[in-house]
C-alpha cells in the first residue's frame, strides 16, 4: 500500500518540475502584461483616429509580367502587395496597400475581398514595338511577410495553398500613325 501512496506524489512532483521549467521559459519582459505592438493614427478634420492591431496580418501579392508573345522575352513587370488585417476591438477589416493608396476599412471580410476583386493598376513600358505581347498574372499568399512561427505551417499545410497560377491574356500593340 506504501507504494500506491509514493505513485501520485512522483506523478505530481513531476508535474511540479514541467510547470516550473516551462514557466522559465516564458519572456519575462512579458511578465503577464498585454503588449501593444502596432499602432496606428491618422488625423482627419481636428479628430485623431487611433487603431491597434491584433492578430497576424495575410500579405497577398500580386505579380504583373508583360512580355513578348514571339520571343518570351519579359518588357515588364510589377509587383503590388494587399495587406488584410482583422481588428478585433472594432470588429472590422483593413485593406493596405503597397503604394501610396489610403488604408481603407470594411465591415466584412466579403468586402474586402470585393475591394481586391476590381483592382486598377498602371505598368510603365515606355516604347514599345508593335507585335503580339502577353500579359501574365497571379496572386499568391506571401509566407515571408508571416511571422516566424506561422511560416512552416503555412509552408507544409494544404489549407493555406490558395496560391493561383500564371494566368495569360494576349495582347496586340498596334503600329503608331
């Protein structure tokens, strides 16, 4: 019977010891606080809007190529990057973008991803010789921008594979007048 008694206080010594070694692995600047990490502001007609953001940002990027049907040989490319955030406090989304376009809020992530469904963007070429040309596309998620602990799951799970393919749409330029 002793030693039925000794099993449970080895178990919960043991126990003891895990507890306290994990707790001593925690970040002790962290101490139990909450940590503000991002915070945004912006001042509009004498009111100044304050955000702070939670929980991981997706970074979706979107490649643009131009090149010459005949040849293959690329005449342009541009990379534009879409930000989305969820901010819980006000149970609202944020689409950022990588140029000089305002933040804009949504109260729904359809919204969001309506925003991204009717994109506008500008390609700079200069000159080019009339011929046939294609112009490719796709968007995918960018696993750098994730922070280092997400980036091996987002690598090795299929449910975070919504990259698309190259798409290609023909394009003729026609000879100047």
């Amino acid at each position: 019977m002793p030693a039925c008694l000794k099993t449970p206080r080895v178990g919960l010594v043991i126990l003891l010891i895990s507890l306290l070694t994990l707790a001593g692995c925690s970040d002790p600047a962290a101490d139990g606080r909450f940590e503000l990490t991002r915070v945004q502001t912006q001042w509009t007609n004498g009111r100044l809007n304050v955000t702070s953001e939670h929980g991981v940002p997706l970074t979706l990027e979107l490649e643009l190529r131009l090149r010459s049907a005949n040849s293959q040989t690329r005449v342009a490319s541009v990379s534009n990057s879409y930000e989305i955030s969820y901010l819980p406090l006000i149970d609202q989304y944020q689409l950022a973008f990588s140029d000089d376009t305002p933040v804009r809020t949504f109260p729904r992530l359809r919204h969001v991803l309506s925003e991204l469904s009717r994109l506008s963007i500008s390609v700079t070429t200069g000159a080019l010789p009339a011929g046939d040309y294609e112009l490719l596309a796709r968007m995918h998620l960018d696993q750098n921008s994730m922070p280092p602990p997400m980036r091996l799951p987002v690598l090795l799970s299929s449910k975070w594979r919504h990259d698309s393919s190259w798409s290609a749409w023909p394009l003729e330029i026609e000879p100047e007048v």
